[in-house]
C-alpha cells in the first residue's frame, strides 16, 4: 500500500481529481506522433494484462479495496506514460486544454 508521505502517491491523487483533463491528455498522448510508438504500446499492453490478469493483488470480494488496487495500479501506469512522453508535447497538450 502506498505510503500517504510519498510523493508518488499525492501525484497519482491529482491525477484521479483531475480526471477529465487527464483523461483527455492520455488519449491526445496516445495519438501524438511525438511520443514513441514503444511506450505506447507498453502503456497499452501492460494496461490491458492487468486488466485481464486472472489473478488480483487484493480481491474484488474485499468492498472497495477490491477496486483501489486497480485503481492505483491503472493510475501508475497513466502516471509513467505521461512521464516517458517527451516534456514539450505534454506542456503543449497542457496548455491548450486551460
């Protein structure tokens, strides 16, 4: 479980509170010829693994934390995508959606 002094969780949480820009910084992200093809697919491909991963870090059954793992996990992973994106298209995207 992520410790609420680190800086990576506090991170991930402005990602979740800013969802609907966030959101659509992914999906310009995903588009962008600028960023590597490669961390694309990563981005993809490890999203969808965990997604249909038959095994959980902490089961469904478990009220609510069932869905935090997955939260938290799906938001790592938006979190180091946007971070291997190149810093100048980020802004860019950044900027214009202000």
């Amino acid at each position: 479980m992520p410790s609420l002094q680190s800086p990576g969780f506090w991170q991930r949480m402005r990602l979740l509170l800013n969802l609907p820009r966030s959101t659509r910084l992914l999906y310009a992200l995903l588009r962008d010829n600028r960023v590597p093809l490669v961390n694309k697919a990563l981005f993809l491909g490890l999203s969808l693994m965990y997604l249909l991963w038959p095994l959980d870090l902490l089961p469904d059954l478990v009220p609510l934390l069932g869905e935090l793992d997955d939260i938290t996990v799906i938001l790592f992973l938006i979190d180091r995508f946007v971070a291997s994106a190149p810093n100048y298209v980020v802004y860019e995207y950044l900027d214009r959606f202000e």
